[in-house]
C-alpha cells in the first residue's frame, strides 16, 4: 500500500510536467490566453467548493458512541484528508494566478530576449499554466476518492456504534428480565383459597 501511494505521488508530479513541457513545445500563449475565462472560471468553482467542503468534513468529527480507538482513527482521517484538501485549495488559487498573470503576459514577453538555451518566456509561461493546470486536474480526481473514503470510514463507524448500543440493549433487557425473577415470589399469581 505504502509503495502504490508513492508511485501515485510520482505520476501526480511527472505526468503534470510532461504535459507542461508539451504545452511550452507545441502550444502558444495565445491559446491560453483565449481559454483564460474558461479556466479561471473553473478554477474558481473549484476552489468554492473546496471552501465549501473542509468545514462539512470536520462536522465529521460530531459522532456519538464511538470508541477512543475509532475516534482517533477518524480524527486521523480528516486531519489527513482536511490536509489534502488545503493543498488541493492553495494548488487551485495558484494555479489560477498563473493563468491571469501568464495570460496578461502575453504581449509583454514578445519581444522580450530568450532564457538560457534560448528558450522563449513565451514557452516557460506555456509551461507553467500547462503543468499546473494538469496538476490541479489530476489532484482533484483524489477529491472524489477522498469523500468516498470518509464516507466508508462514518458508514463503518456507524454500524458499529449501532451494533454496540443493540447489545448494550439487549444486555439491558436480559439483566432486567433476571431481576424480576429474583424480585417475583415462586408463588406469584397462583390461586390461594380462604382459610375455613
């Protein structure tokens, strides 16, 4: 499990920057810059209902009837989960200041001398909205995984919790039931005939 979640952390990095250096090869600013609004505007969307979903997610935490056990595995969860979350966020409003600064660029670095290696700002702007925007996409795919997660772990928890209270329950009904018996004469409720 440990190595799988380390190869996901490196195609999360390697796949953003070869599409980043895809979009510096054979993309022009241009192109972002016609498609600024579109990611902008879903970047933004993006990042409300990131805000909109980390208080929910700590609400979590209002159980009833869990064990010390399961109540730290649960805060172990969210707190893992509210950290993937802000990162997602702060990827997200990065990522959203580089397209407008990079889109606002565009006719500013035209003429402006290469980089080292004579490579164009024009293509190191290309990249940088390429390799971010990828990365914001593929890290919000673990925002669906992470909510079906959370979602699995309260439903576990729930259960178990309900299966406890219904053996406490019936616990209940059994020590009340001996009680009585202790408490009811032997003779309880048989006929007793007067005396002559």
């Amino acid at each position: 499990l440990e190595m799988s979640k380390t190869a996901i952390q490196v195609i999360s990095i390697t796949i953003p920057l070869a599409l980043g250096t895809m979009a510096a090869l054979w993309t022009s600013l241009s192109l972002w810059y016609d498609m600024k609004e579109g990611l902008i505007a879903f970047l933004g969307f993006l990042a409300v209902a990131l805000i909109q979903i980390m208080p929910l997610t700590t609400n979590f935490l209002q159980m009833d009837r869990l064990t010390p056990l399961e109540a730290e595995r649960l805060t172990a969860s969210l707190t893992k989960q509210q950290y993937y979350w802000m990162g997602l966020l702060f990827a997200a409003i990065a990522t959203m200041v580089i397209v407008i600064v990079g889109a606002a660029l565009k006719d500013r670095i035209a003429n402006v001398p290469p980089v080292f290696w004579g490579i164009e700002w024009a293509a190191v702007v290309c990249f940088l909205i390429g390799a971010s925007v990828s990365f914001v996409l593929i890290k919000m795919l673990g925002l669906f995984e992470g909510i079906m997660s959370l979602h699995h772990l309260r439903g576990e928890l729930v259960i178990g919790a309900a299966k406890r209270e219904a053996a406490e329950r019936m616990d209940a009904l059994q020590r009340n039931a001996e009680v009585t018996r202790q408490i009811v004469p032997s003779d309880y409720g048989s006929l007793v005939r007067p005396p002559h």
